[in-house]
C-alpha cells in the first residue's frame, strides 16, 4: 500500500494473496506510493534494452509468487 511502513512479512503476506509479481527489473521502485496519484503509463513497462539498440517490450514478463512463508527465529532453525 506505497510507502507508508511496513517490513517484509508484510511483503509476504501480499505475495501469497496475488497471482503474481514481475521481477524487480520490471518494477522500478519510484519511492512514492499508491496515494500518491501516480498513474500507470507506458514508461513504467518492462522492457528489454540492448546496447546501441532499441528497447522492446518483452512478450511475457518473469513473474514469482509465494506459496508458503513463515517465521523463523534464531540461527538452528535457519540451518
């Protein structure tokens, strides 16, 4: 919900409830927030530049999702 706190279990949550998200190449992070009126143009698209060559954008995006995620606490569970 922009940029108005949070911490990554927040990130996760999200992840889990939505289809999907692109890779962060496709998501330039513009430190502003949803509130903040910003429109989605077509600069904001993923687009794949080559050097001394014009940029296209691609026919499919690379996207994740999250089907699990968790807690945990001290070092022995990481492990």
């Amino acid at each position: 919900m922009g940029c108005a706190g949070g911490d990554q279990y927040d990130a996760f949550i999200y992840l889990t409830n939505t289809t999907s998200i692109t890779d962060r190449t496709c998501s330039i992070y513009q430190s502003i927030g949803w509130t903040d009126g910003q429109k989605c143009s077509p600069m904001e698209q993923c687009r794949n530049c080559a050097p001394s060559k014009a940029c296209v954008i691609p026919e499919a995006y690379m996207t994740y999702n999250l089907t699990e995620y968790g807690r945990v606490v001290n070092e022995t569970p990481m492990m």
